[in-house]
C-alpha cells in the first residue's frame, strides 16, 4: 500500500471539523499565486492606503459600501 493511499484513508476516517481543519492547513501550504513583484505591489499599496487612512483622508465605510452597490449594478 502507499503512503498516498494510507493517507487517503486516514483522512476518510477523520471527523468532519477535523478535515476542515486538515483542508485550511492544506491550503495555507500551496505556493502563492503571486509573484514576488506582485506581492511586494500589493504589500506597498495597503501600506500606503494604512499611511491614508491614519492621517484621515479615508472615506467613511457607509460611503464606500454605497460606492460598492454603485460599482456592483453597472
């Protein structure tokens, strides 16, 4: 028997909040979908939208979910 499926049939036998848990960790293992640049962007970009929001030029969440409904029915 290998060990793929050994495993197979352990997880079988595991509960259902036990795979849940098994499935996140799995996920949380992949490879990012991003590049190194990519990601670097992004990091960049939320750390200068944080700078934004604390020197208060944010807009309030209520407006943004009303720009969200606006975007979203286009």
């Amino acid at each position: 028997m290998s060990t793929m499926t050994e495993i197979q049939q352990a997880i079988e036998g595991l509960p259902a909040t036990e795979k849940k848990a098994l499935s996140a960790w799995l996920s949380s293992q992949q490879e990012s979908e991003m590049s190194p640049q990519e990601e670097a962007a992004l990091l960049a970009s939320l750390d200068k939208a944080a700078r934004q929001l604390d020197a208060g030029l944010g807009v309030p969440i209520d407006q943004a979910r009303g720009m969200v409904r606006q975007w979203a029915s286009k």
